[in-house]
C-alpha cells in the first residue's frame, strides 16, 4: 500500500469504473466526497461507500458529503427527508432559542443517522459564515443568522447532533465567506473589511468552535491580511488566522480545487494549497484528467495529520442513535407551520 495521498476525490457515477477503483487504490486518498450523481438509493450508496472503502483498505477512510438541507442536500427525496434550510432554525432563534436548538438538535441527528447508515461519516455541516446585507446570495439561507454569538451557538449544536450520531463535521468557510460579494463557485471575492471588523464579525463564529475536528477554507480574499492570495492559498491567512486568531487546531482542507476563484493549473492550485498549511485537498468532479494532474501535485499526507485524523476518527467509533418516529413527531411540533 502506497502512501496515503493528501487529497479528497469525488468519482463519477453511482459505482465505480474499473478505471476508477484501480486508481483509488493506486493512489490512496485520505478519502473520497459524494455528490448527487452518486446517490440514486440507500442500497446503492452503501455500496459505493464499500466500494471507495476497498480501494484504501480501509473501514472507516472519511467520506464525506455536503447534506445541510434545503438547497444543499445531495441526498433528497423520494429515499431521503427534505430537512430545512439553516434559516428556518435561525429564524426561530430569534423568537425562541431553547426551542431552535431543540428543533436543529432533532434535525441534525435525523440527518447524522441518515449518513451513518449509508457509510457515509462526514458531514460539509454547519455553514458558520456571517452573511451581509450586501453580500452574494451562494451563502444567504445556509446561515444560523448574522449575529456571530447565534451562529455560533446554533452552529454547536449541529456539530454536537452530529458526534453523537457518529458523523464528524466540517465547520465552513473558515475564517468566513459571509462578506463576499461574488459566489466563489464563478469568480474570486474580494472582501475589503479593516481586519478588527473582520475580528469581531466573521471570525469570531469560528473561534467559538476552534475545537471542531475538521474545517474547510474560504476562497477569498482579504485585503487588509494578504491582498494577493485567497485563504486558501494564503499562508498568512491559514497561519496568523485560523491557526493563529482564531486557534483552530483540526484537520484543515480547502473549499473545491474545482471553483473558478482560483487560478494556475491543478498542480499548482494543489501545492499552493499544501504550501499555505492545509492538511489534505479536495477535489469534486471525478474528472480522472484532473485527478491525475492532483495525484502528481499532492504529497503524502503529513505525520502530525495522520495522528489527527486518526484521533478524529476515533471520536466516531462510539456513538448513540435517536428513535426516528418520534424524533420526526417532535421536530414537526417544533417547526413553523
């Protein structure tokens, strides 16, 4: 067995090609992200996630999967819940918290369980940015509200729901896309904020959950930290911010190699990323020319890295299940009608 490799992969379809499993277990990835296109039943999910696992030989290699519910939710109906956007339960935070943290608790875990049963063990869950009145609509609903103290303490609470459920979270888009004036996915942001602004507002959700297992960075820019370089190529911003300010100490990956903010080829989006301070990369599309191009970019993934990652791992490996029926009966009584 090779290395592990510092990347996240996608694949294509609902299993994979023989092409695909060969380079999978050729490469070993830390672990591998699912899409719509590789979700069609709960049946055939559990399959692919046997079949990503056997290619790294590994039980419980990180798969993740991007469910927070309403607008971005890979897994929908007819074989899985349409859960609620994050504004439903900011919404109702700000008439009643007790009953918001309940409602999103229930939601959180129903989703959490959802995952577990696929094989799938990591969720793109909670959305902590601070989104402003001015800023593009691609974060917009996502978000537990614009106040950094509600966010915060909503986005715990859906962190919690998850552990207990066997499912690690992924805090996003650290140090925070809510200032963004452009969706990421098409183009590079640039935030001009002066840095204390930033401090008190954008960054401080997610100092308030620094102790979280995994993050995903930002394709932005800030103008008053590094003028050049977005957060996710930005060793400034990964080491005198996240690492630093906000003095989060998990497993750092970057946002999509994939989206149209950054430049340079694959290769050199996938050392810059490494260069800057994150632990491993993503890449989405399961385009195999792509992947290639990453594989010969990535290094292995680093010693203090494995021991993180299989610290955080071990933090799954016990977990509780809530009682579906009537925790569907209590968020529906918890829900504005």
């Amino acid at each position: 067995m090779t290395q592990t490799r510092a990347v996240i992969f996608g694949c294509g379809g609902l299993e994979l090609t023989p092409q695909e499993a060969e380079f999978f277990a050729e490469t070993n990835p830390v672990g591998f992200i699912l899409f719509a296109r590789n979700c069609e039943t709960p049946d055939q999910v559990r399959h692919l996630t046997s079949q990503l696992r056997d290619c790294v030989k590994s039980t419980n290699a990180p798969i993740l999967i991007d469910q927070e519910g309403g607008r971005v939710a890979r897994l929908r109906p007819p074989h899985w819940r349409n859960a609620p956007a994050a504004q439903v339960f900011a919404e109702m935070a700000s008439r009643n918290m007790e009953q918001a943290l309940e409602a999103l608790t229930l939601n959180v875990r129903l989703i959490g369980q959802e995952l577990r049963e696929l094989g799938i063990n990591v969720d793109c869950l909670p959305v902590l940015d601070i989104p402003q009145s001015d800023a593009d609509l691609v974060i917009g609903d996502r978000a537990y509200g614009t106040e950094p103290g509600q966010v915060a303490a909503l986005g715990r609470a859906a962190c919690d729901a998850l552990l207990k459920e066997g499912v690690l979270p992924v805090i996003k888009h650290i140090p925070g896309h809510g200032r963004a004036t452009v969706d990421s996915h098409e183009a590079l942001p640039r935030v001009d904020a002066e840095w204390s602004k930033l401090s008190a507002t954008d960054f401080a959700s997610f100092k308030a959950l620094a102790d979280m297992p995994f993050a995903m960075t930002a394709h932005v820019i800030y103008q008053a930290i590094d003028a050049d370089r977005p957060a996710t190529t930005s060793p400034r911003v990964v080491q005198e911010i996240i690492r630093g300010e906000i003095g989060f100490d998990g497993l750092l990956m970057p946002d999509d190699l994939s989206m149209q903010a950054l430049a340079g080829s694959f290769a050199e989006r996938t050392v810059a990323a490494l260069d800057a301070g994150c632990d491993f990369v993503l890449h989405c599309s399961g385009d195999m020319t792509e992947m290639q191009e990453i594989t010969g970019a990535a290094s292995a993934l680093s010693t203090a890295a494995q021991e993180k990652m299989q610290n955080t791992l071990s933090l799954i490996e016990h977990y509780e299940t809530v009682d579906k029926v009537s925790a569907l009966q209590r968020l529906d009584e918890l829900l504005p009608k």
